[in-house]
C-alpha cells in the first residue's frame, strides 16, 4: 500500500482506537457508605467513599472496584452521573463528562499505549470528532456523520510533517484523498464507490 492510501486508514485507525480503548461506560453500585475517622486522623483508608448532599442523596462516589479499577464520579441533585474520573489496572486513564440525560458527550484519555485523544459524542451517543495523538508524534481529526456515527473525513500530519486529508461518502467508503508527502511531492486521488481510481476528467479546448 502506498504511502499515501496509508494515510486514509491511519486517520481512521486513530480516532477509531481511542474511542474503542479509551471511552468505555461507567457503572456505579449507588449504595451508601458510611465512614467515621479520629477527629485529627492524617490518613483514613477505605475500598470506598461516598459524598452525600443535604438530604443524604449520593453526590459522589470514589471506590476502588474488584478488578484494580480506581474511579471517582459526581452527580448531579437529580442523581445522574456528570463527571467520571478512572484509571484501569493497565495504566489507561479517562475523564468523561455527560449531559443532563446520563449521555457521554466529551472523554479523553491515554491508553496503556501512550496514545492520547478526546472524543465528541451527540446526544444519541454517536461520535462526532476524535482528537488523537500517537507517543510517535502523529495527529489525527476524524469526524463523523451525525445520524449514522461513520466517518466522513479525516485530517492529520504524520510524524515526519506529511500531512493528509481524506474525505468518505456516506457509506465510510474513501471517496478523495489529498497527500503532501514528507519530501513536497503533492497528490490528489479520487475513487469511486468500489474504491477504484477515477480518471481526471480532460482539459476543455481553448477558445479560438
């Protein structure tokens, strides 16, 4: 594959990895604990914490799960979750906030791999953008269809300052791809629905 067409899948490939290894749902046990330390105690030690409001309802919860999970999340007096802060026993780690309905809408993070991101999502839970940044120094933006959540076009600079754009119709078949490669050279492809290079269309004769 050349490495131009390289390009097309790089874009896809870094939005796609960070919404599937970084964003992930949160589940939270909504139960109430309880805790009481000395009066100057410096250090108090507990698998979980929970913050309460006013009227004893759960506003927050720290808890380390069973599987070395650790996470804090805040809700709001309505009892949804708002704000999720967790790091995976692997090392990866995300922030992801919600809307007033309990739907994800921003998350970033690093995956075990170093690669960072931030994901937009509508309020239907599609994905709308990926913002990624790979250890290596290549960025990628990726964004999506509203409705169906594929991806219609994707721009990044490799490592090596080559940058890329790609555009997809609305099947997520690469339909135009614009490429400068690292040493100036500069490229413009078209393709049809199968994929297949389309000829430029021909020059009009000059006027007599």
């Amino acid at each position: 594959m050349s490495e131009k067409r390289n390009w097309t899948y790089f874009l896809l490939i870094l939005a796609g990895s960070f919404a599937g290894g970084v964003v992930g749902s949160y589940l939270w046990s909504g139960q109430s604990t309880a805790m009481a330390a000395a009066k100057h105690a410096k250090i108090v030690k507990a698998e979980k914490f929970v913050l309460v409001g006013p009227k004893g309802e759960q506003r927050a919860v720290m808890e380390v799960a069973s599987n070395g999970t650790t996470f804090l999340a805040l809700y709001d007096v309505k009892g949804m979750d708002r704000a999720d802060l967790r790091v995976n026993p692997d090392g990866g780690a995300s922030l992801a906030f919600y809307d007033e309905a309990g739907k994800r809408r921003l998350v970033a993070g690093e995956n075990p791999a170093g690669k960072t991101g931030l994901g937009l999502f509508s309020p239907n839970g599609k994905q709308l953008a990926g913002l990624t940044a790979s250890p290596e120094g290549d960025v990628g933006l990726t964004l999506f269809d509203q409705t169906s959540g594929t991806a219609r076009a994707g721009l990044g600079v490799a490592a090596n300052g080559s940058p890329a754009l790609a555009l997809f119709d609305k099947n997520g078949n690469d339909r135009a791809e614009l490429h400068i490669s690292a040493k100036g050279k500069g490229s413009l492809n078209l393709l049809d629905e199968q994929g297949k290079p389309l000829k430029a269309p021909a020059s009009a004769p000059a006027a007599q």
